[in-house]
C-alpha cells in the first residue's frame, strides 16, 4: 500500500515522475527500497514485476548514474517471470518485452535473433489487444503515445524518453513545438538527432519493414502514415515504443 501511496502502483503514475520531477528520484528510490532485495527469487506477482522495472527505467532516465537501478540483464531476467502464454500477458507486460528485449550492437547474431522472435510474439499480442480496445474509439481519438525512443546509448541508457527533448525545445511557445514535430523539422535538430538512434529498414507496398531479423520479415507501424514513401524505398528512420509495438519516426529516402 506505501508504494501505491508514493505513486509507484502503475506505469502512468511512475511515467508522471519524469514530468513532475520534484523529489521525484527520491520517492523512487525510497519505492525501491520498498521491494525485495533479491527480486528474482521474490514471489511477484505480474504486475508487480510490471511497476518493479518501470521505477528502474524511470529512475535511469531521472539519474542515469544512480547505483540502485539493475542492469538490463537483471530486468530481462524478471520479464522470463511474465506467462509463457503472451495472451496471459497484461499489455504493459508486452510493452516492457518490446522495449527490454530491442537487440544491442553488440550482440552475436543468434542473440538478435532471439531477441526479435520475443519483441515480435509481444508485438503480435499488443496489435490484437489495440484493436479489440479501439475497435469502438472514433480513429481521430485513437492516439498513439511514444513513450519512449530508441536512443544511442547501451544497456538501458539506450531508451530516451520525449522529456529530454523539452530541454532542445524549451526555448518554442506551445504552438511552435507542435508545428515543428507536425512538419518533422523538431527530428532535424541537431541536439536530438544526436540522441537518438537511426535504424534502417525498407517500405513494400506502403508497409515499412526493419532491416535486421532473417527469419520472419518485421514490419513496423510509422507513426504518421502520410510519411510513407509511396513507392519502395530504402529508408531510415528513428524507432519509438508504444503500447501498440514500435512505431517508424522521421522516415527518410536513402540517396
């Protein structure tokens, strides 16, 4: 109940704590502190395990050299915990699957292999799960929200979250900040462009595939439709992750 009581009893409460920050990485270290020492071994229930990772990212992105946050491995360890049986999954089980499971450079190529049939078994059970909760919402109302990006660092430096683009953008009035992600121009910035990383991929048929997995074609969802090249293209883009799979940003034509 302490832990619901400092706000660590679901993913859009712990999410708050990078927009509201004060005190923020306090009340999650103290929520840390909460918890088990050696959570593997701990009897956690799914959603427990859901908010235990979620105040982990969080607190990575708040303070990144902070000694209390686990190495991904750790927590890609507490997601084997989730039901085999992905249709058991809570959606933000399978969101944290897409995210913690992405392949790193430095993986052999088995291990990447690995690591896509995970994130596209969770991306399957989210696609269904989206449509069968949206399939009565007007489509002006079905939003999507990237709640993190696919950034240039290692380990779980690699997930940038939108906050740290308010820091480039700060200087812009409200109207100014949506016209410049609604034209694209906010991707261009040098600032953020240097935070991100820039995946390539192929569009067939309007559809846009990830460059990387052999044995299944992976096609991801972009985030504006209307960016899609019409022909097929050779493309690059920056990767986001939403409760829906990842999402294709800033789609652009290799020359």
């Amino acid at each position: 109940m302490i832990i619901y009581h400092l706000g660590g009893g679901n993913i859009t409460s712990i999410l708050s704590k990078l927009t509201d920050q004060k005190d923020a990485v306090r009340l999650l270290e103290t929520i840390l502190s909460l918890y088990p020492s050696n959570p593997k071994i701990a009897k956690f229930g799914q959603r427990d395990i859901v908010n235990y990772i979620m105040v982990h990212l969080t607190l990575n992105c708040l303070s990144p050299q902070i000694q209390k946050v686990a190495p991904l491995k750790d927590l890609q360890a507490l997601c084997h915990q989730f039901p085999t049986d992905k249709r058991k999954c809570f959606p933000s089980s399978l969101f944290l699957l897409t995210l913690l499971f992405w392949p790193e450079d430095h993986d052999t190529d088995d291990e990447k292999e690995t690591k896509y049939e995970i994130v596209h078994s969770a991306v399957e059970h989210l696609e269904k799960g989206y449509w069968t909760k949206k399939k009565d919402i007007p489509q002006r109302k079905r939003r999507i929200y990237t709640h993190f990006f696919l950034g240039s660092g290692n380990g779980l430096d690699k997930f940038v979250h939108k906050r740290k683009f308010e820091r480039v953008t700060k200087g812009f009035s409200v109207s100014e900040k949506r016209m410049k992600w609604f034209r694209g121009e906010a991707w261009k910035t040098p600032e953020i462009a240097a935070m991100l990383k820039c995946v390539s991929g192929w569009t067939e048929d309007g559809v846009v595939y990830l460059e990387g997995p052999r044995k299944k074609k992976f096609n991801i969802q972009p985030l504006h439709v209307p960016s899609v090249p019409h022909s097929n293209e050779n493309i690059t883009f920056y990767l986001g992750f939403t409760f829906r799979g990842p999402v294709a940003c800033n789609i652009i034509v290799k020359q």
